[in-house]
C-alpha cells in the first residue's frame, strides 16, 4: 500500500506507511472520483491501471 499511498500522494493519504487506514481509502476514494472510476476505496483492477500498474499473472 505505500505504493498507492505515495501515488495519490502525502497530502490525501498522509505519509507512505503501507497500512490501508481510513486516511488511504480516503485518498482513494478521492482519486477514483477525479479519474471517473467507481468510488469504492478499493484498490481494485480499474483502480490499478488508472495508475498505469499492469495486473495479471
């Protein structure tokens, strides 16, 4: 999760910790809507490709 966390960036998630609290779904949340994703605080598949993360075995 630090990863998501530096991403969305300090200033919505806080500092990069890597615990998925409600500061980090917040700032997901947050980003989802500014990207016209589902808002769901999940860091889910729709979530990481908007970040440009490839997902996949």
């Amino acid at each position: 999760m630090a990863f998501v966390q530096r991403f969305v960036g300090a200033k919505r998630c806080g500092p990069a910790n890597g615990a998925f609290d409600a500061k980090t779904e917040a700032g997901v949340r947050w980003y989802q809507g500014m990207r016209g994703l589902t808002v769901d605080g999940v860091v889910g598949p729709a979530t990481w490709a908007a970040m440009g993360v490839r997902v996949g075995s």
